[in-house]
C-alpha cells in the first residue's frame, strides 16, 4: 500500500506546476540564483508521505546541486513545510550555487525524492529551464594601476602633479641690493665691493657663458623708504634708479656681457616696509601693521606709525634703511639635460640622475623591460623614495607577474603608509585575486590617486551585481569602455551602453561582442550578424563563446549566425 501510493503521486507528478523565476538564469555577483514557485493540487500529496525536492544544473561537466527543500503530509512527524490532501498547496524556494563557466550550457532539473514510512521512490526529474545567461562574466578584470611621479603632496593631501615634477628647465635668479644713505642717490665705495655685489657679478657672468644656462636679463627696482614727502621721494627713488643703472651696465661691459636690463623705481616701499616688519621683533609690530591695513594714503601711515613714538625709534633704525636701495635681480633659466642624454645615463650611469630625471627616463620609452631596469635602478639608489618601488611594481604588474608586483607595492606602503597611489595598486592586486571586500576596501582609501580608482570601484560594483552604482562609477572619461558599457548593459540601459560602445577610440572584439548582445536584445538582426563578426576577425575565442551565449538564444537556427560561427 506504501509503494503504490507514491506510484501514483509519482505518476500524476505532472499535475503539479513549477514556475521559474527568471525564465532564464543569470549569473550575478558569481553566483546563480533561482526563485522557485511550485502549485500542489488537492487530493495529490499523500499523508504520510515525505519529498525531498532539489534542483540541478545538469552540465557537461557533471550536475550542480542547490540546497533541496522538504515537504511532507499533514501526518508527518516533522518539521517541514506541510501539504494538505484535501487541499494541496504551494512552495517557494530560493536557492544560489557558485557559477561555473560549463553552466552557460546546462539545463535545470527538479529531482524528487520521496518516502512513506520505509519505502522510497524517485521521481522522473523536472525539466524546469535551459542554460544561464553569464553576461555579466563579460567584465574585463583587468583593474588600472598607477605610476608615481610626484612626492610631495599638496595643502588638501593629495600627490600634485605639478609639485617637484621633472623640468628641463628650471628658473633661477640671484638677488643682491645696493643700500643708499637717508636722502642720498649717490652710490657708495664700500656696497660696490661687498661681498653680495661680487657674487651677482660672478652669477651673470657664469650665466652668460655657461653652455646650460641662460642669462635673461638683469631687473633693477629702486626704491625710496616710506618717511619724508612723497614727491622728494619719488625724486630720489629716480635719481636711485639712475645711479644704480649705470652700476650694473658699467659691470656688464666690463664683463663683456650682452643681456637686456630693465628699470623702474618704487617712491615709497611699503611692500618691502611690511615684509620686514612681519619678520621683525619690534614692540608694537601687530599694531603697525594693522595701520598698513587700515589706511591706503602714504602720508596717513606715516603719520600714525610716527605716533607710536617708542616703536617708530626702532623702526627707523631697523627697518628703514633697508628700504633706501636699487634690488638688482639676475634671471636664469638653468637649462637640463636632453633626452638622449637622460635615457642614455639611465641605463649607462643612472646615479648621475636626480630622482625627477630618472622618474623622467622611463617615460621616453614603451618597452617595459627597458622600464623594468630604470625603475630596479631607482629602488637601489633612491631606496627610501615609494615612487621606485611602486613604478616598479606597476610595470612588473603590466608584464603579468602579480605576487612580484605585490612585493612591491607593499615596500612602497611601507615607506609611504596610506598613500592613494599605492593603496590603489594594492587594490589592483586583491581584485585580480577576486578578494572583492579587501580590493573595495583598499580602492576607498585611494580618494585623490586619480580617475583609475574610479574605474577600478566599478569593476569591483560591476562583480559584486552592483550595476546601478557601477554606472555611476564610470564616466566618458573611463579608460576601459567596454566595463562601462557592460555596467549599462547589465543595468537594461541598452541604448547608453550602445552610444558608450560607439564613442571608443578603438573597437576591440569585447566591444564588437557587446554591440551584438545589445542587437541581439534589440531584435536588431543585421547589426548583430555584422558585429558578432567583427568581435571573432578581431579575436576568435568569441566564437566558441557565442555558440553557447543565450543572449544569442534566438538565434541559433538562423543561417547567418551558423554562417557567422562556422
């Protein structure tokens, strides 16, 4: 009586009907997820009876099981979802299993198992849906590393490209003042043979004659301090820059030196009067300078600074003789080593090159074993600099070797610790490793490295089925199109991934691949014939993947897409 009870549930089985959402499975966040209604007719589930019901991804590599759900009759003693005779029921179930690329082509079954008290009987399987839709597997992991040039950051904490970048050529000047008496143009014996105007003599003529520099020109600014008549001081800061001139033109052709000299004068230095009272110690300092921002007329300052009788004594003994002089300024341009020469000392001597040089030689080549040798040079030379370490690692990473890149990028964290840059390629490392938490972790802590860690986060949101936020990600600037087009295409935003796809400098086979799954959704047959061909000229493997890609589904007898893959 046993047997033949669950003979008959196992021959009405068909009397029960299953829905399976979604229609088709898909492959998300590397998983496969499948949603499973099932409606019971009264009068079929047996009440002693027990089911074990489990579904199976049968493929070509063998069956994959999702965790099985139990019904029983309504006299079971147990504790499993009960099923009425007279009434029947209905079940839902969820269940997800790790996706295997050999599950794009399978097929879901429902095998049953029953019982009643020591009998048992198994169930013709359920056919219940066709393959898994891995679209989503498309995704490049191929995460953007960063090379590092500069090493100084800037006021917000982030690495400045233009702080202590290579120059070629690198402004430089030479500073040295002629000081006048109170009242005086005339320019004395003993400034003329200070020690500050024979080094600006030695400067320009260096300059003048050095093959790797160049002499711009020599500036003389006069000046008159900031007490007594504006007009008599405009006069006299004139006849200053008269005197001061012919001082600097005297030693020019002395020196047989031919460079351009501009002139001007200042009546009354009230720049230079703030700059040392800032760095003075004088009594009263804050006050006086509140005056200079207080009042704009010349003759007000004056007359409330000499107010403050006991500091305008320090004042004037301090601070205003320094202002009575000609500032003359020799502008250089040092001028660097060429490119030849910057790439020939990089292999040959590299320890003749500053760090922004040899940082700077590995620029002037595409060939990453070339690259390799400067960047190992760096670390031995430079060896408590990140920059080496972590542009060594990058190309190391470019050239494949993961765990050696790794190496590196760790001594680069050791010497600089949170460094965006370096956190960003440690974040390459654990994506590549798919370690997806530690990778997004890493990526968040690499705000301000650059648009890369941007795209990095949405290959990472793209792996996680995070597609809304992935797009988001993305920008037209993104390196890789065809991840940000697929972040669109995953987020049943057809038409944005085809003008992505359409804006690449370049299509590659990825990107011919995805215009045809778009066309393939779109019903647009011609457009996919076209570009799924495309896809394969540029990279065969995508043949082989079409033949078993449901995006294609509906396409399978059509003679192109035959034609196409064979």
């Amino acid at each position: 009586m046993s047997c033949a009870s669950l003979k008959k549930m196992k021959r009405d089985a068909g009397k029960v009907s299953y829905s399976v959402v979604p229609e088709t499975l898909e492959a998300h966040n590397g998983k496969v997820d499948v949603t499973l209604q099932g409606s019971i007719p009264a009068k079929y589930f047996v009440k002693k009876a027990t089911i074990v019901a489990t579904p199976v991804l049968k493929t070509s590599e063998g069956e994959k099981y999702f965790e099985p759900y139990i019904l029983q009759g309504e006299k079971v003693k147990a504790n499993n979802k009960v099923i009425s005779y007279s009434g029947g029921g209905s079940v839902s179930y969820k269940g997800s299993i790790p996706f295997e690329y050999a599950m794009r082509k399978s097929e879901l079954v429902l095998k049953i198992h029953a019982t009643k008290g020591i009998k048992s009987l198994d169930f013709d399987p359920v056919k219940l849906a066709n393959g898994v839709i891995a679209t989503s597997t498309l995704v490049d992991n191929s995460p953007l590393s960063i090379l590092g040039f500069q090493k100084q950051k800037n006021t917000t904490g982030v690495y400045d490209p233009s702080i202590d970048k290579f120059q070629r050529v690198v402004p430089d000047k030479y500073v040295a003042d002629l000081l006048y008496l109170i009242n005086s143009s005339e320019v004395r014996g003993k400034e003329l043979t200070k020690e500050e105007i024979k080094k600006l003599s030695v400067y320009i003529v260096d300059a003048y004659k050095a093959d790797r520099k160049e002499l711009k020109g020599v500036e003389v600014s006069a000046y008159a301090s900031p007490d007594g008549k504006l007009d008599f001081n405009t006069v006299l800061s004139q006849k200053r820059q008269g005197t001061s001139s012919k001082v600097v033109e005297k030693d020019l052709t002395k020196n047989k030196v031919k460079t351009i000299v501009k002139t001007k004068y200042t009546p009354e230095d009230w720049d230079g009067f703030q700059d040392l009272m800032q760095k003075s110690s004088i009594q009263d300092k804050e006050l006086i300078l509140r005056v200079l921002s207080m009042y704009s007329d010349p003759e007000v300052r004056e007359r409330e600074i000499k107010n403050l009788s006991a500091s305008f004594t320090a004042v004037a003994n301090d601070i205003l003789p320094k202002l009575r002089r000609a500032k003359i300024t020799a502008n250089v341009d040092l001028i660097g080593r060429t490119d030849a020469e910057i790439s020939a000392l990089a292999l040959s001597y590299p320890s003749k090159l500053n760090q922004a040089e040899l940082l700077y030689a590995a620029t002037l080549t595409n060939d990453s074993q070339v690259q390799k040798t400067i960047f190992t040079s760096f670390t031995k030379i430079y060896s408590d600099d990140w920059r080496g370490y972590n542009n060594l690692g990058t190309v190391i990473y470019g050239l494949g070797d993961t765990d050696g890149a790794s190496a590196q990028f760790e001594k680069a964290d050791r010497l600089d610790p949170k460094n965006p840059i370096v956190q960003n390629n440690l974040g390459c490392i654990e994506l590549k490793k798919k370690n997806l938490a530690k990778a997004e972790e890493l990526f968040g802590a690499a705000t301000g490295a650059g648009k890369e860690v941007h795209d990095n986060l949405g290959i990472v949101k793209i792996m996680q089925g995070q597609y809304e936020t992935a797009t988001k990600l993305f920008t037209d600037e993104s390196q890789n199109v065809a991840n940000h087009a697929l972040a669109q295409l995953l987020n049943n935003d057809n038409n944005g991934a085809l003008r992505t796809l359409n804006g690449a400098p370049i299509e590659s086979g990825r990107i011919a691949y995805l215009k045809a799954i778009i066309a393939a959704r779109t019903a647009k047959s011609s457009m996919l014939f076209e570009n799924l061909g495309n896809a394969i000229k540029k990279d065969a493997a995508y043949k082989e993947l079409a033949k078993t890609d449901l995006e294609f589904a509906k396409y399978f007898d059509d003679q192109n897409f035959k034609l196409i893959l064979n």
